[in-house]
C-alpha cells in the first residue's frame, strides 16, 4: 500500500474556456466537465430530478421564508436590523446558490436563474465600500471584523467565491464574481507577505481562491491560496476577542501542510485543506505538497475510513480520534465529509492516474455523501451513523444546516466524476448511463454509457466521431472486481490493465462498441483486527 505518489508532468487538453496560463500543467489527467455530460441513468436520473423539482425549492424556501438567511443580507445593505442564526449562516446561502447555478446548467430555467439574480443583487448590496461582505460583522460591528480566526469570514468569502465562479461560467454574468474578486483584494490588502499573519478556521478559501485565478488568469490569487496553506503549522492560529493560543491539532494547524503525516482534527476543514493543496501543487508542482498528500491518504483509507468512506468518528471534535477506532452507533460520518471525500479523491487520481482514488471516491459517493439526502429530496442527515436505536431520522432543515446545502451544490455536478482525458488516452471513471461531449485536441467525440450499475455489472460503451480517430481507452476495473471480460464490437479481448484500468489502444471509428461485464458476486467485508 505505500506507494508513493508522484507528481507526472504531461500535456492536457486545452479546453475552450481555460487559456494556457491557468490550465493546471502538473495534472495526467483533465477531467471532463459535467456541462459536457448528459446522465440518462435509471440509479442517478430520479435523483437528480428531485433535486431538480425539490431540494432546489427547499432550500430557497427555507433560506427565505423559514429562516433569516436571505433577512441578513437585506439588513446588512440597509446596515440597520439584526443578524439571525449563526454567524456563518452566509454560507448557506452562497452553497445553494451554487447548486441552483449547476441545476442550470443542464436544466434552463428562466424563473430560477432570476431568483440567482434576485439573491446575487441583495449580495451586492451588503457589500462594503471597501470589498468586504460578511453580513454577521455588518450588522454586529465591523470592529469585530478580522479578530477571531474561527469566525469563518475566509470560509464564507471562500463559498461565495465557488457560487460566483460557478454563476459566471452559466451565465456568463459578472456582477457576483466582481464581488468576488472585491472582497479577495480586500483581504490581500491586510493579509500575505510582509503583511499580517492569518490562519483560517476553517479552510475553504484556499480552493476557491484557485477557482478564482482560473476564472480571472489572475495569478495573485493562486499565491494568495498558497501563502494562506503555508501559514500554518508556526503558531500564528488563535481565536477569541482578544486572541489567545487555539487547538492547533483540530484546526490542522500543529505543523507546517509540508509536514503532515497522519490526519487529525475537524474532518471537513481537513477535506478542505487537502483539497486546496491538490488545486495549487497541480499549478506549481509543489512536491512537498504532493508527499503530505499521499501520507495522509494512506492514513485516511487504512485506518481511519469506514466501510462506507465516511470519515470522522467522533461528535466531540466532527472529526478524528485513535486510527482504527470506527464505533458504528457513534459515528459521526458527516455528510459533507463525505463530499469531501469525493472532492479530495478526484483531486488525487487526476495527478497519477490511479484507480484506487475513484475507489474510494465511488465508494463515498454511493454510501456517505448520498446517504446525506432522502430519495424525496426533502429532508437530510446531517450524521451517519452506522448503527442506530431507532431514534436516528432524516430532518427537513438544521440549524447548522452545512450539510443540506452542501447536499444542493454536489448532487448536479456529480457529472464531473465520470471522465478524464489525457494524453494517454480517455479514462472512464464512474458507470452511469450517459452521453459525454470529450475534446481531444480540436476533434470531438462522444461516450454513450447504457448500464444498470450499480445494481448489475454490465456497462455497454459507444463511440461516436465523425472521422477514426486513434486513443487508449480506459476502463477503471474496481478494487472489488475480480472477474470481468472486455469485448469490442462482439469479440472478446484480453487487454492489459494499468493502475486499475482495462486499456484498450486502437483506432476508434463511429458506432465502436465496448462491453464491459463485472461479477458482482456477494462478499463479506470484515474489519481491520485493531
């Protein structure tokens, strides 16, 4: 199991809407982006249409009507009024904007990208001369302001950043991503070299600082992202007003992200933290980096990973405690964990090529994160619990209510996840019915994928182009499988498999068919003896 993961310089597809100064150039593979993914799956198609018809309604109504997070924006551009719930509350909001700007992607909606332009002007609005937004610090005192490192100011520039990229890239419209970058510069104004110290909270800047330089080509926010990772781990975290020391273990902040051996703390701020090394080593191929990250994954799935890829056993910390101590009618498993998960994973097999990432990317996505939300799409777990007394049931909302919204942006993009291409050839990642647009090069061609998976193990894969063209093609074979044939056109081939993945090297022409058929035999899966 200890491998060691190294970073692979190769060249990537160039899609239309990234330039070759913010492509990522320490990446094997590019993924393929869920706009270019149309999922017609008997498993995932209900799914997401009740995402589509009611969690999307859900969320909007109990941001609006049932709580007072939508009142907290109107009240901070008008700065007078109270601020309701709980300080990072803005969050939410952005999260579920987020989601609503991915259902519009591949779901048009006149009325629904109104109420984004509707939430988007009240955002503006609450905007400080001076790019701030933080609608808890406007209407409590912007004294308070930039004091506390566990306020989540970062955390909730950082998802709104995410919700204003994602708009942006639907739409075409600018109004949130130039909040964005307002409140960005604002911070690189008090924070960075020669400047003040700061360690976020809880981290989630440092990813969608990235996402920000691929939308802007604005290279300062890719430095800005990595000298917030590198400020960790030399005692400059504290929290209160006034400050004192904090608990660096739970903030991933005891030794420098370099450094890192063995994960620790609050499980979600960890995914977070990983997740935003992974965007900046894929642009400046950082191995110091790329060695911590490979360390904390052996740590993760060996010895502190349940059967479902939920992670984070305790409720103490909603994160870590003793490698191998899984207790089922006490995990913690928290939804957005296993997002993570999912996010970090995918992060992973797109530096080497590995199957072993997807593994437990699928394996999370299937039973931790879609554990989170009801097949209604109404009502949500915010912990997953192995084993329960009966008293452990889906809720409508949550006062903390991370995990929903959190639910709200993931589900439409699930598209992401299925493909990649490289210069190595297209790798199949996950098998869900679909029709996928890939670019290699300047030629377009297309996936179909028809399969019953996950119920039965036979995916059936056609190839359209207008002219042959001449690729590797590679199916991920799970870790689970252990028997499976590959047929091309109606003849079986005994194909190589590399990291994981049945490859399949020839000229590809129109109407090629690949069928390739799993064993899905019952096992029995027991526990690490420790």
């Amino acid at each position: 199991m200890k491998r060691i993961l190294t970073l692979l310089f190769a060249a990537v597809v160039i899609t239309a809407s990234c330039s070759r100064s913010n492509t990522p150039t320490n990446k094997l593979i590019t993924p393929v982006k869920f706009s270019d993914v149309t999922i017609d799956d008997a498993f995932w198609s209900p799914r997401l249409q009740s995402h589509k018809d009611v969690t999307l309604k859900v969320c909007i109504d109990q941001i609006e009507n049932q709580t007072g997070r939508i009142r907290n924006f109107e009240n901070a551009a008008k700065g007078a009024g109270e601020h309701s719930g709980i300080y990072f509350d803005d969050s939410d909001v952005y999260k579920a904007l987020e989601g609503m700007a991915y259902s519009l992607q591949n779901n048009p909606d006149p009325l629904l990208e109104a109420k984004c332009d509707e939430w988007i002007e009240k955002f503006a609005a609450a905007q400080q001369d001076d790019g701030y937004i933080n609608t808890y610090y406007t209407l409590t005192g912007l004294d308070g302001r930039w004091i506390d490192m566990t306020m989540h100011e970062m955390y909730c520039a950082g998802h709104m950043t995410e919700a204003a990229v994602a708009y942006y890239n639907v739409t075409g419209k600018r109004k949130l991503l130039d909040v964005a970058i307002r409140m960005a510069d604002h911070m690189m104004t008090i924070f960075g070299p020669g400047k003040r110290h700061w360690v976020p909270g809880h981290e989630e800047i440092e990813l969608a600082l990235v996402k920000l330089f691929q939308a802007t080509g604005k290279k300062k926010y890719l430095d800005f992202a990595q000298w917030l990772l590198d400020e960790r781990g030399h005692g400059y975290g504290t929290w209160g007003n006034p400050p004192e020391p904090w608990n660096a273990e739970y903030f991933q902040d005891d030794k420098p992200v370099r450094e890192m051996t063995d994960i620790a703390g609050h499980a979600v701020r960890a995914m977070y933290l990983y997740c935003g090394m992974a965007d900046v080593a894929s642009y400046t191929g950082d191995q110091g980096y790329i060695d911590a990250l490979n360390r904390l994954w052996e740590d993760v799935v060996i010895r502190n990973m349940y059967i479902t890829g939920g992670i984070g056993q305790s409720s103490h910390n909603e994160g870590f405690t003793n490698d191998y101590s899984l207790p089922n009618l006490t995990a913690y498993c928290e939804t957005c964990a296993s997002v993570g998960m999912v996010l970090w994973n995918w992060r992973m097999n797109q530096f080497t090529g590995e199957s072993k990432y997807i593994d437990v990317l699928e394996r999370a996505l299937y039973n931790g994160a879609l554990a989170g939300i009801s097949l209604e799409g109404d009502t949500f777990f915010y912990v997953n619990p192995l084993e329960s007394m009966g008293d452990h049931h889906r809720q409508a909302w949550y006062g903390c209510a991370c995990c929903p919204s959190q639910i709200c942006r993931f589900l439409p993009s699930i598209g992401n996840y299925i493909y990649g291409v490289a210069k190595n050839g297209i790798y199949v990642n996950l098998y869900m019915g679909n029709t996928a647009t890939i670019k290699l090069g300047r030629r377009d061609v297309t996936l179909t994928q028809e399969t019953s998976y996950p119920w039965e193990g036979e995916v059936t894969l056609t190839v359209g182009c207008k002219r042959p063209f001449t690729t590797a093609l590679r199916l991920r074979l799970p870790g689970w499988c252990k028997i499976c044939t590959v047929s091309l056109n109606g003849g079986s081939l005994n194909i190589p498999v590399v990291k994981g993945y049945a490859m399949i090297n020839r000229k590809w022409c129109d109407g090629d068919k690949v069928v390739l058929n799993m064993e899905m035999p019952t096992e029995i899966v027991a526990a690490d003896p420790a």
